[in-house]
C-alpha cells in the first residue's frame, strides 16, 4: 500500500508515532476491497488489441514464421536481401526475376536513403537535439514554475496554521477541560448512586 504525505497539512498538530502509523495503516487496509491488488485502478487505460494492415499483418508472420525456422540467437534473417541465384528450371525465371527486381528496388532505394543521411542527417540530428533541448527547457521553466507555486501554497498555509496555533492550542486545552469534568461528574455521580443505594440497604436493613 503506497501512502503519500503532504506537509503542508500537520504544521501546527503532532504528527502520529510509528506505532499509530502502524496501526492506521493496518486499519485502512482492512477497509479496502480485497481486489485493490489485482484490479487496476480506475484511471489506468484498459488495455486494447491492436489492429493491422493485410500486409503488415502478412510480414508478421513471415518474421514469425522465420524466427521460429531459425536457430536461437542466429539474428537476423538475411537471406532476403542476398542475390538472388540463378534458377535450374526456366519455369522458376518469373519468381526468380520478380525477387530480383524486389531486392534491386529495396538496395536503390536504401542507397538513396543512405545518400541522403549522409548529406544532411548531420544537420537534421542537430537540429533535432536543439530542438528537444529546448522542449526540456520549456518543461524544466514548467517544472520551476509548479515548485514556486507549490512553495507559495505551502508558505500561505504555514502562515495561516500558525496564525491560529494560539486559538487551536487554547479550544483544545478547553476541550480537555470540558471532557475532564464531564468525566469527573460522571464518577461523581456514580459514587453518589453507590453511596445512595448503600444507604438505602442499610435503612432497610
């Protein structure tokens, strides 16, 4: 069970030892629904199945397919990106050509994409790491804002409670008072009855 403490509350009041710690904890615990372990909360998003392309769902299965074919730990199947051998049988010269014409136009445009990182993904990765950096400047100045804030609360609070400690300190002495000869009426009152019964015992005796 994760507890949270906010300090801004207990300025002015004693806080709890270890034990009544403790023992509020143990209480709390057996008010909650048993399932609080193994049901996610509320606010948590449920969980979805995700939905594919034909295609894309078809190159999952020949990942699949070919991951399971290969030994533990062999990485990566490159046999689809090897030229292509020369078949034996000229009834296999279409599919043998279709995959030549796949992998030439994969290797071009690979060799085009290589060409363009080496032309400008220097810049475009500076580019991008300033501006990531200043999205974290944005978000720390954010952050920095949040925590005065939050200081700000705290202070007012701070000054509020102690502002009326003089007045709680007071109501609560009087309380006691109040609870104190309450109690003691009570005793007094019983004695008073134990006192008049005995006597009446003794009358009629």
């Amino acid at each position: 069970m994760l507890l949270e403490s906010h300090d801004s509350l207990p300025y002015i009041d004693t806080p709890p030892t270890p034990a009544e710690r403790d023992a509020i904890t143990a209480h709390l615990i057996t008010q909650l629904d048993p399932s609080h372990l193994t049901t996610p909360h509320p606010s948590l998003r449920t969980s979805y199945t995700p939905t594919f392309t034909p295609l894309l769902a078809a190159s999952h299965d020949l990942i699949a397919a070919t991951s399971k074919a290969r030994a533990p730990g062999t990485g990566v199947d490159l046999a689809r990106y090897e030229e292509p051998t020369l078949p034996a049988h000229a009834a296999q010269y279409h599919d043998a050509l279709r995959a030549a014409y796949t992998s030439h136009t994969y290797l071009a445009q690979r060799t085009a994409n290589l060409a363009l990182l080496k032309q400008y993904g220097r810049d475009a990765w500076l580019i991008g790491n300033e501006q990531l950096e200043a999205e974290l400047r944005a978000v720390e100045r954010e952050l920095a804002g949040a925590r005065e804030a939050v200081r700000e609360v705290e202070g007012e609070r701070r000054a509020v409670q102690d502002a009326v400690v003089g007045e709680i300190r007071g109501l609560e002495e009087a309380w006691r008072e109040s609870v104190g000869r309450a109690i003691q009426v009570e005793v007094d009152a019983e004695r008073l009855r134990g006192e008049i019964l005995r006597r009446r015992r003794g009358g009629g005796a």
